[in-house]
C-alpha cells in the first residue's frame, strides 16, 4: 500500500491542487454573487451550471483524452478552466456566467477523469479499498482547505479568481512532470435510468436525492451563511465544517450499513437529515451561535448518502454491470445538482436565506417517506448477499472502477441485466 502511495503520488498532488482550486471557485462564485447583488435564484442558476457542463463531458471527454494523450488533454483543460475562471470578474454579465460555468464544470470534469483513469489502471487490487479512501480524503479535505483560506482575499477583487486560475494551472505540474506511462481510456458504459430503475428504484432516488440536498448545501450555504450575518471568515468555516464532518462520518455508516439492512441506515440518515435541516432553520433565527455544530451534523449525514445509494444498488447488479450502475447513478446525481441551487434559490428569494433548509429538509422528508415505502415492497437482501460498502466519490464516472468491488479491468455489459429491487 505504501509503495503504491508513493507511485501515485504525482497523481494525488494533481487532485488535491485541483480540488483547492474547485473548493474556493465554488464558495468564491456564491459570495462575489451575493455581493453583487443578484437573486438567490440568479447565483443557483449560475452554480447549477457546473454540473450543465459536467453531464456533456462523461460522453465526450473520454474520446478526447484517448484522442491527444492524458497530459496533452489535461493541459489543455486547465488551461480553458483557468482562463475561464479569469474571465469572470472582466465580464460580469448573468448570461456569460452561467456559459462560462457550464465550460469550467466540462473541463473539471475531464481533468479528474484523466487523473481518476490513470489511478485505476495503477491500482493493484488489494489497495484498492484503502487507495479510494484516500482519494476521497484528499479531495475533501483540500475543498474544506479552500473553503477556509477565502477569507483571506476579497470576494469583489480580482486576487482570488487569479488564486483559482493558478491552482488549476498549477495541478498540471504533477501529472506534466510524471514518468510514468498513460493508460489506455475507453468511455465508460452506464445504463439508463429507465433500466436502473429495474436494479433499484431506491438507489436513484437516493442518489439524485442527494445530488437535490449537497448541491442546495454546497452552493447555496456561503449565501445563506453570509445573509444571515456572518463574515467571509465564518461562512468559510460554515461550509468547510461541513465537508470535514463527511470525511469522518463516511465510514461508520458504511460499517453499519454492512451489518443490518442498507434501507434500515439510509432511512435514518434521511431522518437525520431532515431533523438537521430543520434545525438549522431555527438555529438561523433565534441561536446562531450553534449554526457551525449543526453544519456539521448536516454535512456528516447528507454527504454521505451518495456511496450509501451506489452500495445499495450494487446489491442488487450484475457483476459486470457494477461500473455501468455507478455511471447511471452519477448521471441522476448530476440531474439533482444542476436542478436544485435554483430551486433553493427560488425558495430563499421568496421565503429568506433560513428557507435554504426549509428546502432541504422537506426534500429529505420526501425521500425517506419514498425509503419507508420501499422497504414495504419486498423482503431485504441477506446480509451474506449485500456487495461491501466503499467510498465511492462523486467525481466522474472513472471512479466507479477504482471501487473495489469493480477490481481492474473489469468491462461493465450495459445490458441492464439484473434482478430487480
């Protein structure tokens, strides 16, 4: 494991630079809105766009890299991000924000699928548990870093759009300085989500339910945060907070989840989810000392309903169909991301930034009610037959075949073979 650490090393340094670069764009782009004055509804629309662009790149992206080779593609798609994001604060006009957001989340997304291809083809199968965890990590705690270094700079200016351009210039330096031999990249199969519905009917809800309640927290919380009082510094660690809690609380619930029925703990967590959202409401309005306590119940909970809803529906998928169920899923992961900042931006405008999880909760109510019914429909799986949980991260499709449950070179059918739940 160590030695494969150490191989990788160049790789995980690019996804960490990259994933600082990510992490202060995202809470950068809310609060520059905010100050400038535009909707709630505006800023969703404009966050939402990232995942408006990261849909169009799981079909062609891959083509492209295999098209030019990974560094010459990786470079080239840093180098469209980084001059995008500089773009920005010259012409600040709504209808080129959001274009201009639709080409960084395109080019974000083909840069950690070059980055996540190289990892699976460079990952020896016993590490591979361990090895996904750490990819994780890195990511999360790199946007968490991020999160709480924009304080540091002035959202209006210049200085932290220029900071966010040098990160992702700066990621090509690893993967430009490496020795090692690029993989071979096909595009990953996914099923439709018709034919997912056939594997799990619970798992794309679950899935595009959290894409719905993470996007709402991830690009929404720096508005709510700073409308409801609180400095840059504060709504920097308002939503780091958040991030960090996922990290720690990703691995208790998947251990549980391998114990007892997977409905039983995704059940929960959207109960704890709703029971977090509401109270964050109420904390907005008469107790803001605890806002940062409750983020991170909130974040711990819902960031980690993603890899519970992929474990879940690989309980019920065909083998060869592992890396085509994940693909799906993100795909209806992404639907949620990009419908939902706008949605709780509609909900802040008319009701205040405290309505912001309003919106979330009533969404997670919605979801385990739809859980609630589902466990009435059929027996459980037998824990004997449930597929292990992993940590599987919300990145791009490539990193559906780091999952260990996948191991290397596994080809997904695609056929939609598989028993029903």
């Amino acid at each position: 494991m160590k030695a494969t650490a150490r191989a990788l090393s160049p790789l995980f340094l690019s996804v960490g630079v990259l994933s600082l670069g990510n992490g202060l764009f995202t809470i950068l782009l809310g609060l520059r809105m905010t100050a400038d004055g535009y909707s709630s509804m505006e800023t969703g629309l404009v966050l939402g766009a990232y995942f408006a662009g990261f849909i169009p790149a799981m079909l062609t992206a891959p083509s492209i890299i295999a098209r030019v080779g990974h560094i010459r593609g990786y470079a080239a798609f840093a180098a469209i991000a980084g001059a995008a994001v500089l773009l920005l604060p010259i012409v600040t006009h709504f209808a080129v924000w959001v274009a201009v957001r639709v080409v960084i989340g395109f080019c974000l997304a083909a840069l950690f699928m070059t980055v996540e291809s190289w990892l699976n083809v460079r990952t020896e199968n016993r590490s591979r548990g361990r090895l996904i965890g750490l990819y994780q990590a890195v990511i999360l705690v790199s946007v968490s870093v991020a999160q709480l270094a924009v304080g540091y700079g002035e959202p209006t200016g210049f200085a932290l759009f220029s900071a966010v351009a040098m990160l992702y210039a700066l990621s090509l330096v690893p993967v430009a300085l490496t020795r090692a031999e690029p993989p071979p990249l096909t595009p990953p199969s996914r099923l439709g989500l018709r034919q997912l519905l056939h594997v799990s009917p619970l798992a794309v809800a679950v899935t595009f339910g959290a894409g719905v309640i993470n996007s709402a927290y991830s690009n929404m919380g720096p508005v709510f945060a700073v409308c409801v009082g609180m400095d840059v510094h504060g709504a920097g660690r308002f939503m780091a907070i958040g991030v960090l809690s996922a990290l720690v609380m990703q691995y208790p619930f998947g251990w549980l989840s391998d114990r007892v029925d997977r409905r039983h703990v995704v059940l929960g967590m959207l109960i704890g989810v709703g029971v977090a959202s509401f109270t964050l409401l109420l904390a907005a309005l008469y107790a803001p000392a605890s806002l940062f306590l409750l983020a991170a119940v909130f974040g711990g909970i819902s960031f980690a309903l993603y890899a519970q809803g992929v474990a879940h529906a690989n309980d019920y998928a065909a083998p060869g169909d592992l890396v085509a169920v994940s693909a799906g899923l993100l795909l209806a992961h992404g639907i949620g991301a990009i419908l939902s900042p706008a949605l709780a931006g509609v909900v802040m405008d008319a009701l205040g930034p405290a309505a912001l999880f309003a919106y979330t909760g009533a969404m997670a109510a919605v979801l385990a009610a739809f859980c609630w019914y589902r466990m009435g429909q059929r027996q459980p799986k037998p824990l004997s037959e449930q597929a292990p949980f992993a940590p599987v991260p919300e990145t791009t499709p490539l990193a559906a075949q780091l999952d260990p449950r996948v191991g290397p070179g596994v080809e997904p059918r695609g056929d939609g073979s598989a028993s029903r739940q």
